[in-house]
C-alpha cells in the first residue's frame, strides 16, 4: 500500500508545472538564439563542465520536450519557435544565448573531451599503444595485450610493451577486450562532448549539418 504522505498532490505537481513553463517562456522572450543538443552519451559530469565553462554566455537548461512545447505555445511573442518542435527527439540540453550560433557550435566543439572507451564506441583517431614498461607484473596481462595485438616482453620484473603498435584506426568500432585494455594503461580513445542539432535565430532554423565550419578550409580560401 502507498502511503498517502509519500504522493505529492496533483494540484502541486500541476503549479510546479506552470511555475517552470513561465521560466521557460522567460527566457525564450530573453534570449535571441535558442539551441538544442542531444544528451546521448553526454555523461552527467561533462554537462556540468560545459555549463560552468560557457557560464558567462549560455544559459543550459536540461529540460523535457514537452515542457519546451508548452512553453513555445505560452510565447505568444515569438510563434516561429514552433518550427523548432520538430526537432526535439530524445533528451535534449536547451542553450539559451545571445552568441552567434555558428560561434557557439565551434566553441562547443573546442570543448569536447577525451574518455575512456566502452565495448562498440568509436575512436576518435588513430590509436597507437606506446613502447614502454606498463608498470604490470607477469601474469595475465601478458595474454590480454597480445590477445589485442600488443607485442610484450618481461623486464625487470614488468611486462614491457615492445614497440609503438597501432590498435585501432579513428573511425573504427572498438571492441569489448580492447576498450578494457586501453582502460587498464590509461589511454583514452573517444571523445564526448555536446554537439548542437539545431538551433533557432531571430526566426531562422539552422541544422547541424550548417553549422559545421571547415574553418581551415574557409582559411585557404581566403588565402587564394
């Protein structure tokens, strides 16, 4: 049986509601540019990384899409964020700014990070285990490296790595026994961070695939 103490009552949980649709409308008549970035694979302590370094310029918001929706349809001010609705799949972070979309989309990919890789990640370069002592005494290790194609030796008591080996080219899937083993000597292959799908400016949409900038490119150009 629940006990009735533990329930919060539906005409609360409905004002809380209401409450957080009128801080979202605030600040979507606050803020010119909106963007929205997918949570998959962010991991809770990148998020709150993200959220302190871009402090002074974006305002992030973890919030459910359905929520955003009601508070789209409150802002009567600004109708053509409804075009933003169709993009709101899965969980998303919600960016609030007045920065240049195309700036905040190289600033947040400046600020990805690297991470330890699990079983069917993909690497973000090539992945070259070092020559070196891995600081492991002889035992099971040994067969673990050479089960991932890591040639070893035994001295001075630890297993040696006996040359530069390339285990895994960027762009590759990386599997369970090698993600393990990477862990163990400290390597980190995959790189996480947050990556907008679509933002909204002053009634323009503008996709993930716009907002990427070869910027080297765009240098050379100039250049010639």
């Amino acid at each position: 049986m629940i006990k009735r103490g533990k329930l919060m009552p539906s005409k609360q949980v409905l004002e809380q509601k209401s409450r957080e649709v009128e801080d979202i409308t605030s600040l979507l008549k606050r803020y010119n540019v909106i963007g929205i970035a997918s949570l998959q694979k962010v991991r809770a302590a990148q998020l709150q990384e993200f959220k302190k370094n871009l402090a002074d310029k974006v305002f992030m918001r973890v919030l459910k899409n359905t929520l955003m929706k009601l508070a789209i349809e409150n802002c009567k001010e600004r109708t053509d964020l409804k075009k933003l609705e169709e993009h709101m799949k899965g969980p998303n972070v919600f960016m609030f700014t007045d920065v240049n979309p195309f700036k905040l989309a190289l600033i947040l990919e400046r600020g990805k990070v690297k991470t330890t890789a699990k079983s069917g990640d993909i690497a973000a370069f090539d992945v070259v285990v070092p020559a070196g002592n891995t600081g492991q005494p002889p035992g099971p290790i040994i067969s673990q490296l050479n089960a991932v194609g890591l040639p070893t030796r035994i001295e001075s008591g630890s297993v040696w790595i006996n040359r530069d080996t390339l285990v895994v080219k960027k762009g590759e899937a990386i599997n369970e026994r090698l993600a393990s083993m990477l862990s163990k000597l400290g390597i980190k292959p995959v790189e996480t961070g947050l990556a907008m799908t679509v933002a909204f400016d002053e009634g323009l949409i503008i996709t993930q695939n716009q907002l990427k900038i070869d910027i080297e490119g765009t240098k050379r150009d100039v250049e010639n």
